[in-house]
C-alpha cells in the first residue's frame, strides 16, 4: 500500500460514520536495515485534533477508505523523539542507492503487513536526478534495505511530493499539517509554496509560526507573501515584527498594499479599526444588483465579506465618499437583476466607530445579527468592515488554534502503539 495515496483519505468506524481523515502515519526507525515499524495513523477529526490511532486498532486499509475498530484515543497526538512522520519527514528525502552509490529523491513508500501483523515500510519509490535538460531521472521502487541515508541529517530538504499528496487540502487543514512539523520542515515546506498559497496557509497559523516561517525567508518574498495576506492579516503579523523588519518589508510592499497595512496598523489592536479589512466588496449608488451579484462570486472573499455589500459615493477605495447603506445578499438574491441595489439597501443602521472596543463590535453583531459590520469615520466615510471571523479570533485564547474545545475528553490514556 503506497502511502502518498492515503492522504486525505476518510477514517470509518464499524458502522461505516466518517470519524476523520488520514493526515500521516507515525513509523518507527529500527537498527541495520531493518524495515521501519508503522506504529499508527495520525487521524485529523471533525474538531480539527490530530489524534494517534494505533495500527492495532486498524481493521482495513484500501485505497478509498480506512476503516477502524471504533476505539478512540481522544489525547492530541504529540510525536516522541523516537517517532518519524512518513508523508511530513520521509517524501522528499535525498537518499542514496546502495547497488549503485547514486542519490535519488524519495517521492513514496509503500508498507505491508507481515505475518507478524505489524505493519512495516518495506519498499522506497525514487527518483534519479536527470543529467538532461528538462528532464525526469530513472525512477526505481526498491527494498528498505536497498537504500541508505534515511538517518542523516539533510539540510535543504525537498518538498514537492509532500505537497502533491496534499494539494487537494484546504489552507487550514494544511497549516495544522505544517504545525505538527518540526520548525526546519515547516521552512522547507513555506518555501516550495507559491506566495497565493503560502499566505492563505499564514493567515491560518499561531502569530509565533507565522513570524518564524516569515524570517525563514528572503525579504523579497516575505514582502510579496504580505502582499498576498489580506490587510488586516498582514498588520497584525507584522505588528509582531521588530520595528526595523517591518518597516524594510512595507518598504518593498507595493505602495498601495502598504499603505492599507500602515493605515490599518495606526489602530489599537483591540478595537473596530484593528479589526477591520480595508478590503470589503464596495460598489457605486448605480450598481445593479447582478453588478452585486457577480463582485460577491469572487472565490477570494470569505463567507462573511461575501454575505454583505456596501453602496458608498465616489471613491471607491477605502476610506470611501460618503457611506450610503448596506445591501444583504440574501436580500438581493430576491430582486430582478437588473434593480438598482440602491433601492434595497439597509440604510438604518449605523456603523461602528474606528475606536469602538471589541466588546462593543461584538454586541453590535449580535444585536443586529450580522456576520460583518461597516467601520466609518466622524465624516460619515467607509474605512472597512469587521467580520465575525476576526471577531472570534480576539476573543478565544491566543492559542486557540492549537487546542480546541474537546481538549478535556480523554477517553482513554495516552498514545501508544499496542
């Protein structure tokens, strides 16, 4: 069972209810050349934990599915420092051919169970390096036994492979893959990342790793991955930044993507302003409603930006002409195409104030049940809009992200491999 194929893959229990899907295998590393142990699963379940599940309590492996005994272990999965992730620390490795003295890339492995019924790592899928032009070296699948180098420490580690089996993942299952790694793996990683998707994955990760990843890289890039976070994503890593790296990084930023930031890191962190995306959808008082329509299909809004569409005069970037209302999507969703949003648009609620605090935004939101909130200035003008999202994020524990809300069941002890 080649392992590159089984991320992603759905976890089931008996009774054939999705509990989670595979996000690595655990294997342990054993003397000479002797094949590595898989030890278990590393299952991601609806709460976005990582879990272990042993090999033991695994009843069938296939190339469509992972089904289990239904036993559990609810403890977050920590790795041991005896432990190797397969798809996190193995693809990719720079290894060398025993026959031949050649280096090859790992880009898979294959595990089988033995009579034993343990589950070993017994064949490595390689690529040779291509003395050609533009073109792919030899590829071998070979014995455990056939290939050395796994136990060196490699510097400047690959990552095309790892990320061809997560390609499908979404940006916030891939940042908890990446969190689980270690530091060196997450650099690596980052930087085989384009600048679109490597900001999508930051924006998702604990300000300390978004730091780190960010300084792993040149200056150059780290400003054009800046550009590509939303604003207010991007002051707020870079409020976390010492004062000389930030200035040079919104030095190279393109002038208009810096200015949003600056203007957004002028604002106490904990209020409407340092809330706020300077990028919310903002059409014209003679915009259709399938003008609104067609702005609000853009896959690059979230959810929350995408629910809501604000109606300002001229100009049309932020800060804005004189705010006019807000127009619902699912208002508009109700009207002819061709209707002005101007003649549907919610025109009795005001907006909240740069410096309102996050207990006031939060009440704002639930009072009037809105999933985003227009921030306006003392001359009526629209500066942004507060989405719940953000909202959520300054009220739950820094460290939210690394720990969810099942934290305390514990439905049996901890990890192991029996």
């Amino acid at each position: 069972m080649y392992v590159a194929r089984l991320a992603g893959l759905p976890v089931y229990d008996p009774n054939g209810d999705q509990v989670g899907k595979l996000r690595d295998l655990v294997a342990m590393m054993r003397q000479g050349d002797q094949p590595p142990r898989v030890l278990g699963l590393v299952v991601e379940v609806f709460t976005r934990r990582r879990i272990f599940l042993p090999m033991t309590r695994v009843t069938s492996v296939d190339v469509g599915h992972i089904i289990t005994t239904g036993l559990l272990n609810m403890r977050r999965f920590e790795q041991r420092t005896t432990e190797v992730l397969v798809l996190g620390e193995l693809l990719d490795r720079t290894v060398t051919i025993a026959d031949t003295g050649t280096t090859a890339v790992v880009y898979d492995l294959a595990m089988e169970q033995w009579r034993t019924r343990d589950w070993l790592l017994t064949k490595v899928a390689v690529r040779e390096g291509s003395k050609r032009f533009r073109r792919r070296g030899q590829t071998h699948v070979l014995d455990w036994a056939d290939v050395g180098g796994f136990t060196d420490v490699e510097e400047g580690q690959g990552a095309t492979h790892i990320l061809a089996a997560f390609e499908s993942m979404r940006a916030a299952d891939l940042a908890g893959v990446l969190h689980d790694l270690s530091a060196k793996r997450r650099n690596e990683i980052a930087a085989a990342l384009d600048d679109e998707r490597l900001a999508d994955v930051l924006e998702e990760l604990p300000e300390d790793i978004q730091v780190e990843i960010l300084a792993g890289l040149d200056t150059e890039r780290a400003a054009d991955v800046l550009e590509e976070m939303s604003p207010d994503d991007a002051a707020d890593l870079i409020a976390e930044l010492p004062t000389e790296t930030a200035e040079r990084l919104l030095t190279l930023m393109e002038p208009e993507e810096a200015e949003d930031v600056r203007r957004l890191l002028t604002y106490e962190e904990h209020t409407a302003g340092g809330l706020m995306t300077s990028e919310p959808v903002i059409l014209p008082v003679d915009a259709t409603v399938a003008d609104a329509l067609a702005h609000v299909r853009n896959a690059e809004l979230s959810p929350a930006l995408a629910a809501m569409i604000y109606v300002c005069r001229p100009p049309l970037e932020t800060p804005t002409g004189r705010f006019i209302g807000i127009g619902h999507i699912q208002r508009l969703l109700r009207e002819p195409p061709s209707e002005l949003v101007s003649a549907v648009l919610d025109t009795d609620l005001d907006g909240l104030r740069p410096d309102d605090s996050l207990q006031t935004v939060s009440k704002y939101l639930a009072t009037y049940n809105l999933v985003a909130a227009p921030v306006l200035d003392d001359e009526g003008r629209l500066l942004g809009a507060v989405t719940v999202d953000d909202v959520l994020d300054h009220l739950l524990p820094d460290d939210w992200r690394e720990h969810d809300h099942a934290e305390h069941i514990d439905q049996e002890g901890g990890h192991d491999a029996s």
